[in-house]
C-alpha cells in the first residue's frame, strides 16, 4: 500500500468518525432544545398536553430515525470505501517502497564534488 492510499484511509476514518460522533452530538442538542418548548405545552392542561405529548413521541421518533439514517449511510459509505481501497491495494502491482524493504533497489550516495558518479551504497570500494 502506498503512502497516499494510507493517507486516504486515514482521511476516510477521520471523515466518518466527524460524521457519526458529530451526527450524535447535533441530535442531542435537537433533542434537548426541542423538549423545552415541548415541556411548556405538556405541562398545560390536557386540551393541549395530550396532543402536544403525541406530537412530542413522534418528533423524537422522527429525529432518532433522521440522525440514525444519517449514521447508517455514513457507515456504508465506509465500509464500500475500504472495499474499494482494498481492490486497488489487491490490483495494484508491488510498490518500488516494498521493493526496497527487500533489498532490491539501492539508493545510490550523493555524488561527491569531486566529479565522480555516485557509487551504489552497497558496493564496497
């Protein structure tokens, strides 16, 4: 894997972890910012109370629906994108950094001012 697509992948968890804690923390605050106004209507006498109090269970019904579907999207969206990344992880032919991990390709030394080529790092002179 290269250092761009690990890059990416780190970029994806750091974009759905906003989306999921983020998505939590606004629907806590929807949540407590309209039960205030929902106390005041519950806390009248029934005429009201009753209806409010109904229309209270299904907006928070409706908000724990909104904000889970907007969590469930979030994780699909991740979980194709790894998908993904792992295609191209297992399509993608060896990097020159893996080849170097083995020993296959040697950087050769900054040329000396003196004029001459570098010499491989590995050759013994």
């Amino acid at each position: 894997m290269t250092l761009a697509r690990t890059r990416l992948r780190g970029l994806l968890t750091l974009v759905t972890d906003v989306v999921h804690h983020g998505s939590r923390a606004v629907e806590k605050v929807h949540r407590e910012t309209a039960a205030r106004p929902f106390g005041i209507l519950e806390a009248l006498p029934d005429v009201i109370a009753v209806p409010a109090r109904s229309v209270h269970l299904v907006h928070d019904v409706s908000l724990t629906a909104t904000y889970g579907s907007i969590r469930i999207v979030n994780e699909a969206v991740r979980a194709t994108a790894d998908v993904a990344f792992d295609l191209v992880d297992a399509m993608a032919p060896p990097s020159p950094d893996a080849n170097a991990a083995e020993g296959a390709t040697r950087i050769p030394e900054a040329a000396p001012e003196t004029g001459e080529p570098p010499r491989d790092v590995g050759s013994q002179s």
